[in-house]
C-alpha cells in the first residue's frame, strides 16, 4: 500500500513537471497524475536500457518526469 502511495506521488509530482516544461498546462490532476505514472514506466525502461539505475525518490521523479516528457511530446506529434 505505502508503495501504491508514493508512485502516485511521484507521478503526480512528475506529470506536473513535465507539463510546465512542456508548457502543456490543460490537464487535470487526474490526467496530471496518469500522465507521471505512465512515464515512470517508460522513462525506468529507457533509462534501464541505457544502464541508468534509480533508486531513490530524486531519481524516481526524474526518470518518470523524463518519461512523461517523452508521452507528452509523442501527443503532440500525433494530434
């Protein structure tokens, strides 16, 4: 349960960076939220792929914002 928690935290805390970095500022908490949470996973088995390990909360936010940023700039080559 206490991990659930904090890969919520983490993800909301990442989706929020990767929007204000992408300037993407039209999403909900919710949206906010599964946006760092999809990115944690991308962004921990691209950083994986390329021998970058996280295991700390600082690392953990970095590689799910790196991921969210990836998501975000994919939307937008999509729309």
């Amino acid at each position: 349960m206490e991990q659930l928690i904090i890969l919520l935290i983490v993800g909301a805390v990442a989706g929020w960076l990767a929007t204000q970095l992408m300037k993407n500022r039209s999403m909900s908490l919710v949206w906010t939220t599964i946006l760092g949470v999809a990115g944690a996973y991308i962004g921990n088995i691209a950083l994986d792929a390329i021998g970058i390990h996280t295991s700390k909360l600082l690392g953990q936010i970095v590689s799910a914002t790196f991921g969210a940023i990836v998501l975000l700039f994919i939307a937008s080559k999509i729309r």
